[in-house]
C-alpha cells in the first residue's frame, strides 16, 4: 500500500534542483579509470566485512528484508524535495521542505526502491542501508520544537585523530601517491562526546537551520521499537550526492575548500575535475551510452564560514537499471573516498582507526512512485550513538598538500557546526555564532592515539581559522 500523500502544485518540479547554486562554466574531462572488480574487492575486504552499527540502531535480523509496521511513530524532514522550491516563510528554519511522519516499513534492500512509496534513506559509508517508509508525506516547514538544548560541554568533544595522528595520516597517503597507488584520498577524523538523554534532535535541527542554512539539510528520527532504529541523524550537508528525476541522475561532487574565495588554489581546481572524472566513470555504468556530461565545472559556491568548488555531472539512467543497479555503481560517493576508488577505499581503511557511518554516505529521500530522489553526501552530520553525539570532518589529500593546513581545514569545517551543540538556547535559538573560534574542535584524543608532542594534557586543539589557508576538499 502506497502511503497517503499531500503535494503541491509544484510537485513536478525537478527534485534537488530547489537549492541549486548558480552554475559556472563547463568544461570537458577524462576517465579516472577505477575498475567495478576493484571496487567490489575493496567492498568486500575494507568494507563490507567490517560494518558495525554506527547508525545508532540495534542490531536486526532484517537484512533485506522488509518489515510492515504500525504507522504512527518516527519522522524526517528534508529542504530539498519537489513544491518546495524558494518558498521562504521568513527564516531558515521556516524554510518550506518536505515532511514525513508515521513509518509504516522498514527495508535494507535497495529493490523496495523500484517498488513503490515515500522513502527516507540513510545510508552509512561502509555501505549498510536503511529505508523507512513514511504513511504520510507533505511541504511543511521544519519542526520547531519550543524545548530547550542540552548543550554539550565544548571540552568533551574527542577526536578519532589528534594532530599527530592526522598529520601522519596525510605523510602516509603523500607516500602513496608518490609510489603511484592513488592520486586523491579524503582522510576523515569522526569527534564525539556524551550527549544529554534528552537533548532533542529536532531542537538541534532549528539551531542549525539558523547557525548554518544548507541546501541539503534534513533530518531523521526513528524512535527505539521501530524496525531499523534507534536512529537520530541531523544533517546541514551542501552536496548533492544523487538527485534523480525519472531517468535523469545528477551528481555534484563537492571538492576545494576555502575559508574565502581568495583562499581556493590551482590544485583545488585540479582535484574537483579528478573527481568529477571519477563521478562521470561511476554514472557511465549505469546509464546510457553517450548521456553522461559535465554540466557545470568549478563553480564557486558560499556557504556559511566556507567557499566550496562545486561540478555537477548528469547522464540518463538505462531502462534497466534498478536503484541496486545505481547504488553499487557510486557508493560510497567519490568526493569524500578519493581516486582512484578503490586504491583510495584500501588506503582508508589502513588509516582512519573507526569507522565513518552516516558521515560521508547518504542521507535523504527517495520517491519511488514519483521517481524522484535527492540523496545528500553524509558531510556536516551529527548522529547519535550510545548516549553520544558524533560529528565527522576530513579532507582531501593530494600530493600538493600541506600537512598543517589540511589538519586546520578539518577544524574549519567543524568549528562552526560544533559551537552549535555547546551553547544554551530554546527552540531554534543560536545565540552568536561568530563567536566560534573558541570551540575545541581539535579536542582531546581518543581510540589510542598518540599523545601531540605540542599539546598540553593530551589537548589538540585547532588554531583559529583568521588568516589560515584552508587547502583540499570534500568532507
């Protein structure tokens, strides 16, 4: 039975392309070359045989299959989707998007997609899938709980990587790329900290959506006692990892990073087209010989504290492919693994010491009977855990890199979205986000990593971001 719907007049509007940046200037580019056997071998032995929980739900015996359930409880929240296209009701919080409410299935195979109904999607990097479909679906503003936040202590937060530990990380990747192994690896830290029992994460969802407006923010909340939770994500991503609009796939690889426009370099340039040429390998897969282009290459797109380059990639879908199909030819999304994939996947999994989850997967919504998709790149995530809060950053790391300042771009890109947890507020209160400089997001080790030799009592914490070039990209 096909959930219950309210759209809008607008609803034939294409999914994603609400939030789209104004575009740049195309550009041709060429095959990165990573092979479907090499991915499936980094699957299979960095991957997939190493999966655990990181959604925050307990472990079930459902894997792929689906579980009919009692409407009622569990709801998620997306900017992007069809109707909702520049209807701005005041704030960013107030910002119309689509809204579903009562879960009535949960699946983990990917074929349910084909099927039919309003899906929410949260897929993590190491490839577990979840999918719960929603009894009712319609445009609404995001929830704005009137509860109050428990903020979380700024000096709890702990790092999977110190300084030390990152630094080595990109050393190490800088040898593999001189011995020719891989060109391009997005090396990720996942920080963490004890989050209140009651901290809301609808609340924490209107403080973002005022703090740090994005145009793939969404949310989703399955309660403990439906199928596939607990699973509380929030997400402010800025990257569409795959819209789909009937047989039209879009992609739009995040890669280069700046605290301003003035702080993106020629290798930023040079290491988005390495991707888009990665994201246009992944697509040829899967659709039509001779539909998959460049769109748009290199744009510049501001986002709160932060410049993004920004390429879009598109191709039309073969009539035989399923969102399995689909899937398997593009996970886990280019622009937060590296180049060439599966090198990179390899390399990942010898240096990152946990394991990413929702961070750098995919977070978002599926429509089967409209066929329509926006699925957003795990990145600027917060996910619950086992009473603890998780928020994951990285960069990309190529042979141009500069080992400091890709440990302070991974601060850039957190500070902002950290200092949001750590100060009191009601409601979508934020308080003064300038007022972030402070935030320890280096914060104190954990996972066994070694203590940095210029830290005091363990501490690493991030420069200020003023006057620091940020260099790299992606997560």
């Amino acid at each position: 039975m096909n959930p219950s719907r309210e759209v809008s007049a607008q609803s034939n509007r294409i999914p994603c392309a609400a939030t789209r940046l104004p575009v740049g200037v195309d550009h041709p580019s060429e095959s990165s070359g990573s092979t479907a056997e090499d991915r499936a071998v980094a699957r299979i032995h960095g991957y997939r045989a190493r999966v655990r929980e990181d959604t925050g739900r307990e472990p079930t015996s459902d894997v792929g299959r689906p579980h009919s359930l009692a409407s009622g409880e569990g709801k998620a929240w997306f900017r992007a989707g069809p109707g909702t296209a520049d209807i701005d009701v005041g704030t960013a919080s107030a910002r119309v998007g689509t809204l579903a409410e009562g879960v009535v299935e949960h699946a983990t195979d990917p074929a349910v997609l084909d099927r039919g109904g309003w899906w929410a999607v949260v897929m993590t990097f190491e490839g577990r899938l979840d999918l719960w479909r929603f009894a009712t679906v319609r445009p609404a503003p995001l929830p704005r709980p009137e509860d109050c936040w428990v903020p979380v202590p700024a000096g709890a937060w702990t790092t999977s990587l110190d300084r030390v530990g990152y630094v080595t990380g990109v050393r190490e990747i800088r040898s593999r790329i001189r011995e020719g192994d891989v060109y391009q690896v997005n090396l990720c830290r996942v920080i963490d900290a004890p989050v209140d029992a009651h901290a809301d994460p609808w609340v924490l969802a209107a403080r973002v959506a005022e703090g740090n407006p994005a145009p793939y923010a969404g949310v989703i909340d399955v309660p403990t006692g439906i199928s596939g939770g607990p699973v509380r994500v929030v997400s402010a991503s800025p990257e569409l990892f795959l819209g789909r609009d009937g047989d039209r796939v879009t992609s739009s690889p995040i890669k280069g990073t700046g605290a301003t426009d003035g702080e993106l370099l020629p290798k930023d340039d040079a290491e988005n087209i390495m991707i888009v040429d990665l994201v246009r390998n992944d697509l040829q897969r899967v659709c039509l010989p001779g539909s998959v282009e460049v769109t748009s290459l290199l744009r510049r797109e501001q986002h709160p504290g932060l410049v993004h380059l920004v390429s879009t990639v598109s191709g039309r879908l073969a009539p035989t492919a399923t969102w399995a199909d689909l899937l398997a030819a593009t996970t886990p999304p280019g622009s937060v693994s590296g180049a060439p994939k599966s090198s990179a996947l390899q390399v990942i999994a010898e240096q990152e010491p946990v394991e990413r989850g929702p961070y750098c997967g995919a977070v978002g919504w599926v429509d089967a009977d409209a066929g329509q998709a926006c699925l957003a790149v795990g990145i600027r995530t917060f996910w619950w855990r086992e009473g603890r809060i998780l928020f994951g950053t990285g960069a990309g790391i190529t042979w141009g890199s500069d080992e400091d300042r890709e440990w302070e771009e991974t601060c850039l890109k957190a500070r902002r979205l950290i200092s949001l947890t750590s100060r009191q507020g009601c409601g979508g209160e934020t308080g003064d986000v300038a007022a972030v400089a402070g935030v320890p997001v280096g914060a104190r080790r954990a996972h066994g990593a070694p203590a940095d030799a210029g830290s005091t009592n363990g501490r690493t914490e991030c420069r200020r971001m003023q006057g620091v070039p940020a260099v790299g990209g992606g997560a």
